[in-house]
C-alpha cells in the first residue's frame, strides 16, 4: 500500500493517493507510518501496529466506496471542466499586476500589438474539444477584456448552441471580464445564452482603484460597483474574483474584510 506522511504546525497526517483519503495521525501512529513509507526499520511491536493502520485505511476506503484512482482518471478523460476561448488581447485598462509586459512607451496592451482570434479557428477549436469529451462543463470566454469583441462572442455563443443542441451535456456559457463595459446589447447576449459573469472585483474602493486602473491611471471601482448593480437588476447570475497581492497586506485587508 502507498502512503505518505505529512506534517505541518505539529499536525501529523496520513496521506493515501489511492482513495484521496486524509487521516489525522497521534504520535505514535504517525512515527510508524512514517518509518514505514521512508523504508526505515520497524520493530515487531511496530509492524504489528503499521499492519493495524494499514487495515483501517482499507476498511475506511471500502466504506466510502470510492472508485479507484485509475477509474477516476479514466472518468476525467471523458469530462473537460473548462475550455477557455481568449477572444482578444485588448484592453480598456492598465491593471498595476497585469502578466503582459509592458510595451514600448509604458502602454501594456498597446492596441498596435492586439491579437483577436480567427472565428474560423475559435469554431473549429470549439468543434474539436466537443468531440474529443463526453461531456465539456463550461466554455469560458476570457481576454484582454472579452467584450471589447461582444459581436464574436454572440456568434460563438450561437454556434456553441447549434452544436449542441438536443445534447444531455450541454456546456454553460461564463465570461470573465474587469466589469467596465456593459449595455442592453450585452444583457441580451447574457439572458439569451444564460451567461454566467465572473467580475474581477479586487474588494473596497480604495484597494481596488490602487491597482485596476484605466490607460488614464483613474480607479475602475465606481463603474464596476455600478455594472455589477446592473448585473442585480437584469437578474443576472455572477460571482467575483479577486486577485489578493501585497497590497491587501499592506492596506490591513484580510479575507473577512473583503
């Protein structure tokens, strides 16, 4: 049996990576399981114990009734949780964290070195992955700023929905954008194709605007505060994500702050 031992802040765990199971060790168990996954040499009282755990991990594995580690990864094969189409590399801000480097002039995102993707290629890729998995869960769009290219992504929503129409595994639509840009356009894309928005909120006004900017250097949080409203009013479903960096920690921002 393969197991492995973990310890952190004087909490001894058993690991087993066939059932995924963790286990909360005393001190004596978890010096023989530990003897016992290094190869160490164990005594008699020792095996007799290590034979002990051994059994309880079995016994706790057939109870749960877990499938095998190669079952389920055979069952992962089949199922795609996310396929993510970028739509565009363009930008209506200047996040102080953004991964692109920065071009030539300070401009991140400079709109001379903007890629957009070829809708043949999107519809093909999007082809691809629905037949290559039983099931795909969500088709994520993302950028840039997704919505600098709504018309695209209508029309991959109206594909994605041609294709899998009559399906039993049919995948949700989600789109990640920074929350600037919303209209009537775009709250009839998003109740057509039941859209799920993820809003890029970094949490109250003042850590927010220190980093999400605009080209201008201005703070987002009043125009996404107001979109994210609008979300509430169409009835649209969204969550928020936050990107967590020094800043928070310096600002004295926990988790139950934001």
């Amino acid at each position: 049996m393969m197991l492995k031992t973990i310890e952190n802040d004087h909490v001894k765990l058993l690991f087993d990576p066939q059932s995924l199971n963790i286990y909360l060790l005393g001190d004596e168990a978890y010096s023989i399981a530990d003897k016992y996954t290094r190869k160490l040499p164990l005594g008699e009282d020792e095996k007799a114990k290590r034979a002990e755990i051994e059994e309880f991990v079995k016994v706790e594995t057939n109870l749960l009734k877990r499938p095998s580690l190669e079952s389920r990864i055979n069952e992962y094969k089949k199922r795609l949780n996310r396929f993510t189409i970028v739509l565009t590399s363009a930008c209506n801000m200047r996040c102080r964290y953004c991964y692109e480097e920065p071009k030539e002039g300070g401009n991140k995102l400079a709109y001379e070195a903007v890629r957009t993707i070829d809708e043949a290629v999107a519809r093909k890729a999007i082809d691809q992955v629905l037949s290559s998995y039983e099931s795909v869960v969500t088709i994520m769009f993302f950028g840039g700023e997704p919505l600098l290219n709504v018309k695209l992504m209508e029309r991959l929503c109206e594909y994605i929905e041609e294709q899998t129409k009559g399906s039993p595994s049919r995948p949700s639509i989600g789109i990640i954008t920074n929350g600037t840009i919303f209209d009537d356009d775009v709250a009839s894309i998003f109740k057509r194709y039941s859209v799920y928005t993820t809003v890029s909120v970094d949490g109250p006004g003042d850590i927010h605007d220190y980093s999400r900017v605009y080209a201008n250097g201005r703070g987002s949080f009043a125009d996404v505060s107001a979109i994210v409203d609008e979300l509430k009013d169409n009835g649209l479903p969204f969550g928020i994500q936050s990107t967590i960096t020094p800043a928070h920690v310096e600002k004295g921002y926990g988790v139950q702050e934001l």
